[in-house]
C-alpha cells in the first residue's frame, strides 16, 4: 500500500473555475481522499498548506505503527497467525474497533496465559503521537527563536552603518594618512580585518571577548559585546528626578515606555570595540589624565572615577573624552599613534555631536556635563602630522558647547541642588555625590567667566551662592577644592564689576570700575595667600587664572594705544595705571615659569623693578607640570609675551619695560628697532618665553604650545632676530620667515577680541 502518494494535475490553460483532483490512498484507518479546487491562483498556497498538513498527520500517525498494530508483539515472535480480540484473524480486524475491545488480548495469548501487546499498544500509540507533537512544538519554538536572532542581527547591521560614517571623513581628507585606518568595522570579530590592522597599524583589534583574560578582575564585566546591554540605572535617574510633571512635555516624556536602546550606537562609537585602543591603553590615559590634568579641571571625582572600565560602562562619552586628553599627552608622536589619535577625536566628535543634534532625556546627566567640559577645556588638534594641522580652540566653539552644558545642568537643577547640601543651615554631612555635583557647577562658572572676557560676550550663571558655601566646600583640605573655592571668589569679583558697569561685557569697564576691580584682585591675593600656604605654587590654579584675569580686563582699554595707527597722544591717568598693571601681569606670567622666582618670596615681586637681573632659566619640573594644563592657560601665556612685543614694537616701552611716557630723558632709553642688549628685561623675558613653549612641545603628540610657538614665531623675532640662544644652542623653532607688521598686528587684535585661533598653525 503506497501511503505517500498524491497525484494532482494542473494545467493553466484550464478555466479557473475547473476542478483539479487528487486522491490518496491511505487504506483502512487512513484519511479521505481530497480534493482540490483551483478557484484563484492562490491554490499553489493551498497546497502548501495540505502539504503541512500530510507531514505533520505522518509525524503523529506513523504508518509503521499502524503496520505493527495487526499482530501482537508475541505472535510475531512465534510468526504465528493473530486472532484479535472476540475472534477472527488480524486481517479482518478493523481499525474502527472499539477502544474496550482493542485493549483485550488476542486469542492465542489469552489461550497461553501470557501477557499480550494488545492491552499496551494504545498507550504505546498515544505515547509516541504525544512524543511526535512535543517534537513539532519544540521545532516550532527553535525556529520562532532563530527569526527572532535573525531580525536582531538585522536591525544590529543597520544601525551599526553608523560606524562608517564616523570615520569616513577622516578617511576622505586629502594627504591625512589615515587610508588604512578601519575603525568602522570593529563589531565582527572577522580574522582578516584583525590582521589588517594589526599588520598596518599594530593595534589589537581582535575580539573584545578574546581579550579578557588579559584585562584585571575588576575589569572583566566592562568588556565584550555585551558591554552595553544593561545600560547602568544612574544615567536616567538625576533627568528622571528632575522633571516636572506638571508641564505638558515632562508627562509625555513619561508616558513613553521606554527611550531609544543606545546600546548598538555606543558599540558603533567604543574605542575599544573599534580597535582604536586596548582596554591597558585606555586605563593608562586615565592615569595620565588623573595624575596630571585633573588638578587644572578638576569636575571628575578621584575616589570613583579613576576606572577607564567603570565609566567606559557608566557614560561611553565621557570615556572617549577622557581617553582623548589623556592620549595627546602621548611621549612619541609616530603613524601610528597619530591615526590612533584622529580616530579617537572621530569617535569623540560623534558622540559630542549626538548630544547636541539627537539628545534624548537619558542623555541629561552629570558625566554629560562632564564630558563637555573636558572638551571644552582641552579641544584636539585637527590633522595632526600634515600640512592642514589647524587649532581647533577658539571662543565661539567654546561658547557654543558651554551653552550646551549649561542648558543640560539647568534642566537638572544643577544651580540649586548642587549648592544645597553645603549651606550652614544643613545639619548633614554632604556626601561624595554632593561634592561632586558642586565641583561640575563650579567648573561651569570658571568656564562661563573666563569665556565672558576672552569673546566679549555676557556671562550666563551667578556665582555668589556658591561663593556663600565656599568655606564649608574647602574645610576638607583638599588642594583640588581649594584652587575651586579660590577661583569661584575670582569669578564673583568679575561679575561685581560688570554689575557696577552697568555693561554685560567685562572687559569695557570704565574707570572707576577698572580701579575697584585691580584693588578687589589684591585683596583676593592677600587674603588667598596665608589660606593656600605652601601647597600650591604660583604657577598653578588659581593663580593662573588671578593673572588671566588682571591681564585681560586690563589690557581691553589699551587696543587703541598699543595699535601704529592710534599714535600717542594724549594718555589718560587711568589708561597709564591699566598699561603699568598689564605689564606687570604679563612679566610675571612668564616669570612665574623661571628658576629664579623660587628665590625670593611671591609677594615680593609687587613691580617690576623687583625682578631679578641675570639671565632666566626654565623651570622644567613647573613646565612639565604646566604643560597638562587647560587650553586657556597656554592662550594666556602667548598673549601675555605677544603684549610686551607690541609694546615695545609700537613705542610705549623700552627693553626694560619703562613707559616712555612717564621717562623725562630718552636720550639712553633703547626703543625699537633699536637691538636688545641679551641683560635687558625684555629680552630675558621673551627669551624664556620661547624655551618654555620649546619644552613644554617636546616629545609629545598634540600640545597647543606646539601650535602656539609655530604662530608666534614672527613675535618672537621682533626681539630675538636669529633663534640661537646665548651658548650657541639653536632653537628648535624652525627657519623664521620675513616678519610682517600687519600680520602681528591682526594676531594681536584676534587674540584682544575673541582669542580665535582655529586657523592653519602649520
């Protein structure tokens, strides 16, 4: 008996309508014969769906099963003929027989008093259809789970195009070296893609899972893929619990399930997963940046965030910041650590620039904050290693992403529960969290005060309730609250005199203004000095940033003077004591990086007559410090020098710093172009200038005083003509071009009126 055949004719040229048989011969017990009518072409599914059917029927009901049901199990051992039950040869047993009857035994069994297959083979029947159908549902839910994995691999592939485009600029900049760099292509663990980068950039970009036995204990759960698949509780609580639900958008916020799986985009944008870096290498920029550039920024907490592994999890954006910093501090600058360091700035950006274009309500938190700020302070270096190397510093990138931080700070309540917790009237001891949120507030009011005098633009934030709490935030001796405290006062003194202004903008205070101002700093610095001791040199925070201050609010009025086309004229008496203050401010920002100012006690450098004679040498344990510092400290030092050479160039000073103005004999005054003895202060000063911003560059693969001493090159000739020092030593500043006036002249305005400096250093 053929139990699986099925004969069906189709012929398309039929009419629709006509009827297309097919019979099945299924024998006793077996099915009725079907037909099929074709009434539309969907009869091809029809079929399909008998054919479904016909399987899974032979799965639950095997023919061999039904053969082996005519003969007991003990009369086909003795191959003898089998009666069933109530008389009658097996043959003419029907299957139809009832279930009372089917489960007797057969006669010749009953006759021999044995046990008869009979009684059990409708369990046995029952058994293996029920076996037959687990294994169909069984089946089912492998498949249904397989379409499943495969859609998420699907959705996984698309978004991670993502990855491409970040590093498709780089890859498309004309002579930028970066050819061979495939960071776009991390998340597959595909062996030929390992090799090519480990042969062409001697990166380890094997698998994230591969790596883990190399990584500390306490690292392990921050590698592999599943990295980000339980994003950590704390990004979306300080957003969660800021939000009023009172407002229209807060309640649809909430009554959205869930927000955006970030989860495949952050892998698309890890460094580690890109092979950009090795988890060893990302955990040494954090030590680099904790044990060196954490002091001049100090918004990250030492005693949590010390773990590249713990917040690469925690906040990826803040992860890519920090490794960024820390990684333009690298000792050599080769290919390789050069593509390293544009694909991380690449990744960095991305996810900077998500923040601000696609920002979400997970995306409001206090590592976000944080993030910003890193960058703000510390901007990369654009086309490292080429002609096209640009600065990317300037104050209308600055001013712009500060807004962002500020905005996201706003809507956390930054401004209120940061200050809160430290206020005389709490009894409680504030907590790890508390100081750190004060800590980012305070960076932000640094940030916003410092950009209000470097771009002309109104300051946004009010540090005097932080000024309020400043005794009760400090009282732990901590030297990185004491430069905050220290500098939030600077920040109030500075928005004091805008308010008596009666102007926004700092740096166009009138007269009396300007004199409160300078006797406010003095007291400051007389009252900062017994509290700060010995513990802080006068060539770090806060003191960098007192000096920033007097320099550029004073030196605001005197763009008229120090221009060639202003003459002398007339000189106001306040103009002279702001021209006198600024010079004194400038010498002493270069000074404060000789050898010579460890002599004699600070306060005694009250005027510059005070500075020593003799020849000044770098303080190298001071420059090796100074140089992890912020962007802005480096800006304060070229304008500091870049000020004393226009005053000299322009006629307003001597080599020695005097005011022309205030000379009653000029007759042995050596003014310019006249040369410069080597004893004059002048060109002691601008002489150690440049060896600072020498040493401070060497050896390392993206510093801003590299750029900085590449832009002031024309500067420095106007002093030192040939760049060969006293004992013969040529300078590793390279050939020096003709000096141009006007180029000088526009450098100095640039820096007066904005500190824009994102043009081509190179």
């Amino acid at each position: 008996m053929d139990h699986s055949r099925l004969r069906a004719d189709f012929n398309d040229e039929l009419a629709v309508d006509e009827a297309i048989a097919a019979d099945t011969d299924w024998g006793a017990g077996g099915p009725p014969s079907a037909k099929i009518y074709r009434t539309s072409k969907g009869t091809y599914s029809m079929l399909l769906s008998l054919s479904c059917f016909l399987l899974v029927y032979l799965l639950l009901y095997d023919p061999l099963t039904i053969l082996s049901g005519a003969a007991c199990a003990q009369c086909r051992g003795r191959k003898q003929k089998c009666s069933r039950p109530g008389g009658g040869s097996s043959a003419g047993a029907s299957a139809s027989a009832p279930e009372d009857q089917a489960r007797q035994p057969c006669r010749r069994c009953a006759h021999s008093g044995v046990q008869c297959s009979f009684t059990a083979a409708t369990n046995e029947q029952g058994d293996a259809a029920s076996r037959s159908a687990r294994k169909v549902d069984r089946l089912q839910k492998q498949v249904n789970e397989q379409a499943s994995r495969i859609s998420q691999l699907e959705a996984t592939v698309s978004n991670l195009s993502a990855a491409v485009a970040v590093v498709s600029r780089v890859n498309r900049t004309p002579d930028s070296g970066l050819d061979d760099l495939h960071v776009a292509n991390p998340p597959g663990p595909s062996p030929q893609g390992t090799k090519r980068w480990h042969d062409r950039a001697s990166v380890t970009a094997t698998s994230p899972l591969s790596k883990r036995p190399k990584i500390r204990n306490d690292e392990i759960f921050a590698s592999g893929p599943a990295l980000f698949q339980n994003p950590s509780p704390g990004r979306r609580s300080d957003a969660h619990g800021s939000v009023d639900f009172s407002t229209p958008m807060s309640m649809l916020r909430h009554l959205r399930h869930d927000i955006h799986d970030m989860s495949v985009e952050n892998e698309a944008l890890d460094p580690i997963i890109c092979g950009v870096m090795t988890m060893e290498q990302a955990q040494e920029t954090f030590d680099t940046f904790f044990d060196h550039c954490h002091k001049w920024a100090p918004v990250l907490c030492p005693q949590t965030q010390t773990s590249a592994a713990i917040i690469r999890r925690s906040c990826p954006a803040l992860f890519i910041s920090v490794c960024c910093i820390g990684y333009r501090f690298t000792s050599t600058s080769t290919t390789e650590t050069q593509r390293r360091y544009m694909a991380l700035i690449s990744l960095l950006d991305h996810s900077l620039s998500r923040l601000l274009l696609k920002p979400n309500l997970a995306d409001v938190n206090l590592d976000h904050i944080r993030a910003i700020l890193l960058y703000i302070q510390w901007m990369p270096v654009d086309n490292i290693g080429n002609s096209s190397r640009s600065i990317r510093y300037n104050a209308i990138s600055a001013w712009s992403m500060l807004g962002l931080a500020i905005r996201y700070a706003l809507f956390l309540g930054l401004h209120q529960d940061a200050v809160l917790p430290f206020k005389s009237d709490n009894n409680e001891l504030p907590t790890l969290e508390d100081v750190g949120r004060l800590r980012v507030w305070i960076n932000l009011l640094t940030c916003d005060a410092a950009l209000t005098l470097s771009s002309g633009l109104p300051a946004t934030l009010n540090p005097d309730p932080v000024v309020a709490v400043a005794g009760r935030f400090r009282s732990n001796d901590n030297p990185d609250d004491t430069r905050s405290s220290a500098t939030c006062e600077l920040v109030s003194i500075l928005k004091r005199a805008t308010r008596r202004s009666g102007s926004p903008n700092a740096r166009s205070l009138d007269a009396d203004c300007l004199r409160q101002v300078n006797l406010e700093l003095d007291t400051w610095e007389t009252d900062w000095n017994p509290i700060i001791g010995d513990q802080i040199q006068h060539y770090q925070m806060p003191f960098t940033t007192l000096r920033s201050y007097r320099l550029s609010i004073n030196s605001a009025c005197l763009s008229p003077l120090i221009r060639p086309s202003g003459g002398q004229g007339q000189i106001s008496i306040y103009v002279l004591q702001a021209l006198e203050v600024s010079l004194h401010t400038a010498a002493l920002t270069i000074f404060a990086l000789a050898e010579q100012s460890r002599d004699r006690s600070w306060r005694h450098y009250k005027s510059i007559d005070s500075l020593p004679r003799g020849r000044y040498t770098p303080d190298i344990e001071a420059i090796n410090r100074i140089k992890y510092s912020v962007d802005s400290t480096w800006i304060s030092y070229s304008f500091a020098t870049m000020f004393l050479v226009l005053c000299y160039k322009n006629g307003i000073i001597d080599e020695n710093l005097k005011i022309l103005a205030l000379c009653y004999s000029t007759a042995d005054v050596v003014t310019f172009p006249r040369r410069q003895a080597p004893s004059s202060l002048l060109f002691r000063l601008v002489s150690l200038a440049m060896q600072i911003f020498d040493v401070a560059s060497t050896n390392l693969l993206a510093h801003l005083a590299l750029d900085q001493k590449l832009l002031l090159s024309g500067v420095f000739a106007v002093v030192l003509g040939d760049l060969d020092t006293d004992d013969g030593i040529p300078s590793e500043m390279p050939a020096m071009a003709s000096y141009s006036d006007r180029e000088v002249e526009a450098l100095f305005n640039s820096m007066v009126n904005g500190m824009d400096l994102g043009w081509y250093a190179g």
